[in-house]
C-alpha cells in the first residue's frame, strides 16, 4: 500500500468510525425506547436476547447476544460542609479535619445500595445532607459470537441481511 493511500485509509476509517458511532448511539436508544406499540420492541434491564441469521439451508446461526445490564447507580457527596456536619453529629469519631476516606466510602456505599443511610444507631433509613444519589442510563452490551463475521457475511451475500443496507445507508456521505 502506498503512503497515499495509508493516509487515504486513516481518513476513510476515521469518517466511517464517526459515523458509526452516531448510528451505534442511535441503535441502542432504539433498543430501550418503549413508544407502546409492541411490547417486544424495547428491551427493559435484566434482559438478554440471542441474535440471529439464517444460513443458506435457512437453518437459523446465532450471530450474537444483546443484553441490556441495570443503570449504574452512584453515591457522591456534592455538599462537603453538610456531609461533615452531618458526620460530626452521627460519628464524631468519623472525623478528623475531614471525614475519613474509608467512613466516606462507606456512607456512599450505604447510601448507593439502600438510597439513604441507615442511621447507625436505629437503623432508619435517613438523608445524609450533601450527598446525592445519581443513577444512570442502562447499559446495552453487545457481544458477537464466534464466527458471527462468516455468518453475517454469508447472509448478505444471499440477500438475507436487510440491516446491511440500512446500515449503509445510516453512516453514508460524511458531512
């Protein structure tokens, strides 16, 4: 290959890689979107499906598994004048001219698996003052499975990989 077209080839991959990315995005939105049509179109957390194509005996090859994982939950504190008030109060020992990392790490673990912090001497779920709860998106998770590439490329080429051309026509021209 000669330098012109290496060069070529970076800019070729970098423009489809972009515009993968965007149809990816757009793909896996759809995939958890529930607009109440059809109960089967969205996938909700927890969920797993196989993926498949028909070989050219019209038997069926798994391609691959969709799995959409739970939305990460997190606990951080946003307030650390409040978040030290609060643990000056509750666990004085807790604190020297901060809160000690491990007590932090361990509120925020309490907080991110019960939603508040079970108060440490009745056990009530309470508020920590300074400290939020942030959940995230779910995570859809894609994993090919061994020899998906033959499969899917033997599939196209009997006309059985509609996708293929939507796919193609999604990244198009870049802009």
């Amino acid at each position: 290959m000669s330098p012109r077209d290496t060069r070529l080839g970076l800019i070729l991959k970098a423009v489809v890689t972009k515009s993968l990315k965007g149809f990816d995005d757009r793909l896996r939105r759809a995939l958890l979107a529930d607009d109440g049509d059809d109960p089967d179109e969205a996938m909700t957390e927890g969920e797993r499906k196989d993926v498949h194509v028909r070989d050219a005996d019209g038997n069926r090859v798994k391609v691959g598994t969709i799995r959409v994982d739970q939305a990460p939950t997190n606990a951080r504190v946003t307030d650390e004048a409040a978040f030290l008030a609060w643990v000056k109060v509750h666990a004085p020992t807790e604190v020297v001219e901060t809160v000690r990392p491990s007590y932090a790490a361990r509120v925020l673990d309490l907080v991110k698996r019960h939603g508040q912090m079970p108060h440490p001497a009745t056990g009530e779920l309470v508020d920590v003052p300074g400290v939020s709860l942030e959940v995230g998106e779910p995570r859809v998770v894609v994993t090919p499975a061994k020899g998906a590439a033959q499969a899917l490329a033997e599939a196209h080429q009997r006309g059985g990989l509609p996708q293929w051309e939507g796919l193609m026509r999604e990244i198009g021209p870049a802009e």
